[in-house]
C-alpha cells in the first residue's frame, strides 16, 4: 500500500506521464467505468464546457486505464471520457497501467478529493469503502487519504443519520458542519433540525447556540441542581459518543465520561482540540 497524500495529490498514486508510458488509441467503447468511482453524477454544464474545449484544443492529458478481460476499465479521467463521446469520439488517447482492487478504489477516492466537488456523502461512502472492503482503519484513512483522524471519524459518522439528513446534505442543502452538529442528536431531532437550518438559514454556529441555549446557569438549590444535572448530561450525551455522568461534591462538580470503544475516546480528545485550533485559528468553511 503506497502512501497518499492529497497535498501531493493523485500523481503521487502512479506517477506523472513519462516517455516510458506509451499512449494508446483506445476505442470509447471498450472503456468501462471504474465500479470504484464514488461521483455517481456529473456536472451537464461543466461536461459541455469540456467538450467544447475538447473540441477546440483537443485532450491534452491522456486518460489512463487498466486492462479487464477484453476491454479496459477507466482509472483516471471520467470526464475527459464522458465530454469526448458527448462530441462524438469513437477513441481516446489513453495510458494502460496495471493495478489492483484496492488501488482502484483508493485512486477513485484520491483523485476526486484533489480534482472534484464531492458532497460529504459521497466522500463518506468512498471512505466507508475502503474501511469495510479492504478492512481500513480509522488510523489508516486518515494517514494515507490526508484527512485529519477526527475528519475521518465525522465523515462516517454522517452515514449514520437519518435518511432525510443524508438527502439534505447530498443536495447540499445542509453543510458539513451542520451534519456534524446533528449528528450527536436523536434521529427525530436531527430532522426537526434540518428542517430549521433550512428553513431558517442557520449558520452553523447559529444552530449550535440555539442547541445550547436550554443549558440553565448553575443551581441554587437542591431541585435547580437535579434538572441542571440532567439537562448538562443531556448535552454531553448528545455532543459526545459516551454516557456521562455529573455529580455535585462539597467543593465542585465531578464529570464521569464513559466510551465503550477505544476510538470513541479519540475521537472525543481529537474534537476537543480541534475546537482549540477553531477558537485559535478562526473557523474555515462552517458556514
């Protein structure tokens, strides 16, 4: 397994085009999509921006394939495929590596996280292949896709809400970061509150105030306490994958935090700090 890293991006998967990789003239019609790719769909305007360019200028950078049976199957460049059938190419300049299973998947994945705009769905489906076909960890996608490991954890974590919520957010209705605030709260809560994001046009940080705003200042007396108590273990429970538990001791508050898994815990650690690197570095692309 080659190290990836987006920062290097996909070049760094199967190397830059050289005079050692030949370039064949390949029927379109033998070349089969990647069964790997997670874009199920394609911009129509930006396909005919590139056909017309395609027509103009013709392909400056060959496709690249893999040999299947009797055909190929494509590897890299769907829509350079796609825009030259739509002007009426019966073939294509194309460079025929070899790779396996889990190097198609991982290239798939790679190159439209560095080249394309997957909604957060389709990059968690991407994930949650590599993690259930080919047995990746958490630790292993964060190291060789280049995401942070709570960026993993959060990304599959959205597989997990409620259908209406993944449609939303594959619609684009709802960002990423209102997927990751719902995804601490009930199913039935998530889509009342998709329902207010849309409805209402709330930031992110908006929707988490609005969470927030039922948490009650510190007691006064013995009944205060116990509904502050509930209310504060409530909000733990649904910002965090754990059960807690909070007890008022003569001098202060003790705060119990239970995960049933390892990766719960760090993924709880990792989120903490990065609301460090928020409130230090300023919140990108949350709204």
């Amino acid at each position: 397994m080659a190290k990836i890293s987006l920062g290097r991006g996909i070049d760094s998967l199967y190397g830059e085009p050289s005079r050692e990789d030949p370039t064949h003239s390949i029927a379109v019609s033998a070349i089969h999509p990647n069964p790997y790719q997670p874009r199920k769909s394609f911009s129509a305007e930006a396909l005919s921006e590139l056909a017309s360019s395609l027509n103009r200028h013709g392909l400056l950078h060959p496709v690249i394939v893999v040999k299947k049976g009797e055909g190929y199957l494509l590897v890299s460049g769907e829509r350079r495929l796609r825009a030259a059938e739509m002007i009426g190419w019966t073939e294509i300049p194309a460079i025929v590596r070899e790779f396996s299973d889990q190097d198609l998947l991982e290239i798939a994945l790679v190159e439209n996280l560095k080249r394309s705009d997957l909604n957060p769905v389709e990059v968690a489906t991407g994930l949650k292949r590599l993690s259930d076909e080919f047995r990746w960890t958490q630790e292993n996608l964060s190291e060789y896709i280049g995401f942070k490991r709570s960026t993993v954890a959060n990304y599959l974590r959205l597989l997990e809400l409620d259908p209406e919520v993944i449609a939303s957010i594959s619609e684009g209705e709802i960002s990423f970061g209102h997927a990751k605030v719902l995804s601490a709260l009930t199913e039935k809560d998530q889509v009342h509150w998709k329902n207010e994001i849309i409805r209402r046009g709330l930031s992110v940080r908006a929707l988490e105030d609005r969470l927030n705003r039922k948490q009650k200042p510190r007691p006064v007396n013995d009944e205060s306490t116990k509904t502050w108590i509930q209310e504060n273990r409530q909000t733990l429970e649904r910002s965090l994958p754990c059960q807690a538990k909070i007890t008022k001791q003569k001098k202060g508050w003790k705060v119990e935090l239970n995960f049933t898994k390892m990766d719960e815990l760090e993924t709880m650690i990792t989120r903490l700090s990065d609301k460090f690197e928020d409130k230090t570095e300023g919140r990108i692309d949350e709204k």
